[in-house]
C-alpha cells in the first residue's frame, strides 16, 4: 500500500469496509462521497500521514466504526455530519492532533463508544440530547479540553460550568483537564468523584475543594493532575 497518496471516492458507494485503507503509510487525502453510510472497522487505521478527510455537505455517514481512524496522527479537523448516529469504540482514538471534529450542538449522536476520542487535541465536546449510549471514558486523556456541555434534555448527563456529571449531578464524571480557573470547589450534591474525573490537569488548576457531601472518590481520579 506504500505510495498511494490520495483517494477520490465515487458517489454510489455506501459502506468501506474493514481494514479497507488500513496502514496506507502515504495516504494524505481521501474524498468520501455524499452516499457514504458506513465507515467499518480499522477501515483507516494507523495511516499516520492523512491530513484531510473530505466529507461533503449532504453527507449520509451514519456510522463510524471501531479504531476507524486509530494512530492517524497527521489528521487536524474532519468535519462529521450532525446526521451521524454512532461513533464505536476507538474511533478516533490516539489521533493526536486531532482538533476539530464538525459536530455541532444540534449533531444526532446516539451511541459514543469507549475511549471514542481518547488523547485527541479537541478542545470542546457537547452531548445532544439524542445520546444515550455512552462507552467508558470517550474523552479521556483530551488534555485540551476546556469545556463539555450538555443538552437540557439529555437522559443521562448534565454540565455545571462546563464539567461533566451524571444527570441527578451526584457523580462527577470529568473536569475538563484545560479548563480556566485556578481553583475548583465541588457543586452541593456530589457524593462521587468518577475513575480519571480530574486526570491530567492543567498546571494553572491549583486548588480543588472537595465539597462535605462527597463520599467516594475512584481509583485514579486525580492522576497526573
């Protein structure tokens, strides 16, 4: 596969399948067509040179699947359709420059696997109100991150000042590891600090008041902060 630079995709062809550009050590550019709807597993894995993915307006995507962009270290933005559903577990895990990813707040996720963007550059994330299937930790080692938000109506999270938390606001689930201010005191409420919730934070956070309420605090919730 060494060599091949760029793919232009025709429109008509709905699924790549697995392992389809997987290790392509030179690929820069691919060109996905409008009537894309599924992206399968390992279809773009570790092709640590691609810079651009194009994904025109009118995009079908529904699917990306597991460790479908995994390693592609050189990718800075690609623009998923709102209209996408399922991101599977991996997806865009250890792109490490990744910093821009096209889903706004009024995007259609349902499902958003584990570790989904795990160690990517993205500086926000928000949860719409359709997501309701959510792997373990799909922000996880995001050090960039300054802020998540919520929708109103999502059945399972809520936001506070741009930290993640479950939706009755009892478990905090994740401190944006960039996010401004130099001290944090937990919300009324919070009985549980969650596995990684305060991982890798910024060196401006230097205070953290951990409220009378809170009963447990996880493994590993305060590493490398």
């Amino acid at each position: 596969y060494s060599g091949l630079r760029t793919v232009d995709l025709p429109d008509g062809i709905t699924e790549i399948g697995e392992m389809a550009f997987s290790s392509c050590s030179d690929l820069q550019k691919v060109s996905l067509p409008a009537s894309l709807t599924t992206i399968k597993e390992q279809a773009f894995w570790c092709d640590e040179a691609l810079r651009e993915v194009v994904i025109p307006v009118g995009s079908r995507l529904k699917t990306v699947g597991k460790i479908a962009f995994q390693w592609c270290n050189s990718l800075k933005g690609i623009q998923l359709p709102d209209t996408l559903e399922i991101i599977e577990d991996k997806a865009f895990n250890n792109c490490t420059a990744l910093k821009s990813i096209g889903l706004t707040k009024i995007n259609q996720l349902n499902s958003l696997g584990e570790n989904a963007f795990q160690s990517t550059s993205i500086t926000n994330f928000h949860y719409s109100a359709s997501l309701n299937k959510v792997g373990k930790r799909p922000l996880e080692g995001c050090n960039g991150l300054t802020e998540i938000t919520v929708a109103n109506n999502n059945p399972m999270f809520k936001s506070v000042d741009g930290v993640l938390f479950n939706k009755d606001g009892t478990s905090l689930l994740q401190y944006p590891a960039n996010k401004k201010g130099s001290s944090y005191t937990t919300p009324a409420g919070v009985k549980k600090i969650s596995t990684y919730a305060f991982q890798g934070t910024s060196p401006k956070l230097r205070e953290i008041v951990i409220g009378k309420g809170v009963e447990n605090i996880e493994s590993l919730a305060f590493q490398q902060s």
